[in-house]
C-alpha cells in the first residue's frame, strides 16, 4: 500500500509535471550538464515537499489570523516562519509580476475591451440581454426572443401604465 499524505491522497496524486520540471532543471544548469532521471525525480519530490511544506505552514499562519482564505500576506509569513526569510523578497517580486501579466492577460483577451465605449443606453440593453439569458437557463433552457429595438424596450419599460377606465357595473 502506498504511503498516504494529510489529505487522504497518495505520493503519485501529489505531484508536479515531469516534463515541466525536467525543462526547469535544465535550464537552471549549463547546457553541458546532464542530470541523471532518477536525480530529476529526487528534485521533483523535494519540490512537492517543499510546497506541502510552504502550504502548511500558511494554512498555520491564516488559522491564527482566524482567516478561512490564504492570503500572498500568509505565504510570505510562512517563509519568514520556516527560516526562508531572505527569499521573501524574490517571492514578492514575482508575485507582483504574476498579477501584472495576469491583468494584462485579461486585458488582451477582451474580458476588460469596450466596457468605457458602451454608453447608458448599451450598457443596460446589454445588462437586460444578460438577465435574459440568466432566466432562460434557470427556466429549463427556454429562451425569451431578443428585441429588435432595444431603446424602445427601454422607453416602453419607463413610461407608466394607463389606469383602466372604471366599468359601469362598479359605479352601481
């Protein structure tokens, strides 16, 4: 039987890619250095332990903060607490790197394109579309027709109802 970690799951669940890890290797070492493979897989598994390790120790520091989320803040007081201090400051840097090329990512792939464009009238035709589409899928997929016209939608959902005239039979 395998040996099993704190989350119930085997060695070989818990591991990184081995083609990624083996082309971090390499470039890490001068090109005419070889590592051996059973040298590469000694390298990954202290990766994984070193991970385990760092998430650990986090989930430590944002339990006493009475946090249920780890924060980059609990990473970071993790390397400190385990004795990787002088690697903080590196780690901060390509944290903040990440968040860069991810919000420029976003902004690439058109998730953040158009919005300051749209003016009132687009942006709450768009929004009424979404809202369509949102009780389709929550009534069993049944699709409500687009209007053609939407600022006549919009028009006709501001103007007030005419009051029905009062029948003869309620003046009796």
């Amino acid at each position: 039987m395998e040996p099993i970690d704190i989350v119930g799951k085997t060695k070989e669940d818990a591991s990184l890619p081995k083609a990624t890890m083996t082309k971090i290797i390499k470039e890490m070492l001068p090109p005419d250095v070889r590592v051996a493979r059973d040298t590469q897989d000694l390298l990954i598994e202290c990766c994984v332990e070193f991970i385990n390790l760092i998430s650990s120790e986090s989930n430590d520091v944002c339990n006493k903060e009475d946090k249920r989320t780890i924060a980059p803040e609990h990473v970071l007081k993790a390397l400190e607490v385990l004795g990787f201090g002088e690697y903080i400051e590196e780690v901060y840097a390509a944290y903040e790197q990440h968040k860069l090329e991810t919000m420029q990512d976003s902004f690439k792939s058109g998730k953040w394109t158009n919005v300051a464009e749209m003016t009132e009238e687009e942006a709450l035709a768009e929004q009424q579309r979404m809202f369509a589409e949102a009780r389709a899928r929550m009534n069993g997929g049944v699709t409500i027709p687009k209007q053609p016209d939407s600022e006549a939608t919009i028009s006709k959902q501001l103007e007030p109802e005419p009051k029905p005239e009062p029948s003869v039979n309620s003046q009796l």
